[in-house]
C-alpha cells in the first residue's frame, strides 16, 4: 500500500488507512491522487481530543495550515495533548518556501509526526 505522505512509511501491507479530516474538505482533492483511497473519518476542530483519537484511532490526520478560527499549530497542540503519536499531513496551496514552513510546523510538533500535502 503506498503511503499518503511521499517520503514516508505507509502501514502495515494489507491493511487498510484510516484518515482523520479536521475541517479540510480539499482534503478530498488530495486523495483522490492515490489509487486506493483510505477510509474517511470528518471533525471539526472543538472535536480533536483523546476521545475522538481513541474512537477513530487515524493512520493519517489532515488539517488545513489556515482554517477560520483555527490554524495548524492549534490542531497539533490538541493533537499533541493526546499522547499519541500521530502522522498529520498539514494541507495548504503551493507557497513560496514551503520548506520554510514544513520546519516550522515540526519544530511546534512534540512527538508527532508532520508533514506539509500541497494541493
């Protein structure tokens, strides 16, 4: 199975993805590029918590960088106080220095691991 994040490992072989959208509808833009979609879980940000991770128990989480109320780094702090390592793809457009910005959304990451999607 090939991996939502170029660069990085997908799970297990023969198992299936299971995505968690916080408030990204573009989201579906991006995965639409892979050839087995996984499955699809939809939050809302005042949803991200213990609770939710431990109900949906995602492979991959996917927040936009900047959302109305909330941006990126918000989504990794509640992410982050859950406890649980976690692979979150941060959606934007295209920027100028995304590397720049990958950096910085990773220096803010703990112990989770954070990748920047381009649309």
């Amino acid at each position: 199975m090939r991996s939502l994040v170029p660069g990085t490992r997908p799970p297990f072989a023969g198992t299936q993805e299971t995505c968690l959208i916080i408030e990204t509808p573009e989201a579906f833009r991006y995965l639409d590029r892979f050839p087995a979609r996984p499955s699809i879980v939809m939050a809302r940000f005042r949803d991200i918590g213990t609770p939710l991770i431990e109900r949906v128990q995602p492979d991959w989480v996917i927040c936009p960088l900047v959302a109305t109320g909330f941006d990126a780094l918000d989504v990794l702090s509640r992410l982050g106080d859950t406890g649980r390592t976690l692979r979150v793809g941060v959606l934007s457009q295209a920027l100028p220095n995304r590397r720049m910005v990958e950096r910085e959304l990773q220096s803010h990451a703990g112990g989770l691991e954070v990748s920047l999607l381009t649309l």
